[in-house]
C-alpha cells in the first residue's frame, strides 16, 4: 500500500495525524509554508493488507506550484519513441552546401558531424542526421527540406 498526502499522513487505514497550523510536529512548516513549496510524503507499509505493518524510510519529494516533479519529466521524455531524421543523397547540392545547412539546422552540429554526416549520404545513398523527439524530427527534416536537401524520418526503434 502507497500513500501520498500533503499536510496530512495516513499511518494506517484507521489513524490519521492531521497538523494543526503552527504545530511543532506538522509536516508544512519553516520554508515549505513561507514559500508555498507543496511536500508529497509517500510511504510504504510492509506486510499482508497494509494495515498495522511497519512503515518503511519515508520519500520526500518537493515541487514548486504549477510545475511537474523532475521525475515526471523524465518519464514523460522516456516514453516518447525516438525517430531517426535520415539525408539523402542527391546530385543537385554540392558537398559544401549540405554541411553549412546540417551546421545551421540541427543544433550543436559540428563541423567534423556534419562532414561526416555528408560523406555517408554521399557514398551510401543516406545517412542518419540526428535521433530525437518525434516533434524535432519533423521539424529538423522540414528545415532540411525548405534548404533543398532530401530528407525524410523514421522511428528509431525497428530496424538496424
């Protein structure tokens, strides 16, 4: 059994410790009542049925108002299905070109990357740019596009 509560903390089904404000035993007291931080306490109660079992080391996690937990953030981001954004090799831009467009598109491209990334298309036909988000994908491979190069993305997971 998991409980998480702010201000008040369930021991068990029938006790319930409930603050009263300025209480020297509550649990939103010193920073977390100036600020207006939220604290959820979750704990778990081992044994059969979760009622009279022995609490376990409490997880205290703070999050502003109005924002998600760090660890709903990563989760959301994980769960996201990586897509590939894949150059094609063409015979109308010059080799030049197509590194100053990948250095100026994708974000953090080097110079080394980008040749590197060109060279492949050029001799294998194609070549992966970056794995990202879905959303970027799309948007890397329009930008490639609205500069003349061949591109197209995929997701990331099937395949080699």
């Amino acid at each position: 059994m998991e409980t998480a509560i702010c201000g008040r903390i369930a021991l068990s089904p029938n006790h319930v410790f409930n603050p009263k404000p300025g209480d020297k035993n509550s649990v939103c007291r010193g920073p977390c009542a100036s600020r207006g931080i939220l604290m959820s306490i979750s704990a778990t109660v081992s044994g059969k049925g979760g009622g009279g079992g022995i609490l376990e080391k409490p997880v205290i996690e703070r999050t502003t108002p109005g924002r998600e937990s760090e660890f709903d953030l990563r989760k959301s981001k994980k769960m996201a299905p990586p897509y590939r954004v894949i150059l094609h090799n063409d015979n109308y831009n010059k080799r030049e070109y197509v590194v100053q467009v990948l250095m100026k598109v994708i974000p953090g491209m080097t110079l080394d990357n980008a040749v590197n990334i060109m060279q492949e298309a050029h001799y294998n036909g194609l070549s992966v740019v970056i794995i990202c988000t879905q959303a970027d994908a799309e948007e890397h491979c329009m930008q490639l596009r609205g500069n003349g190069l061949l591109s197209s993305i995929e997701p990331a997971s099937g395949g080699c």
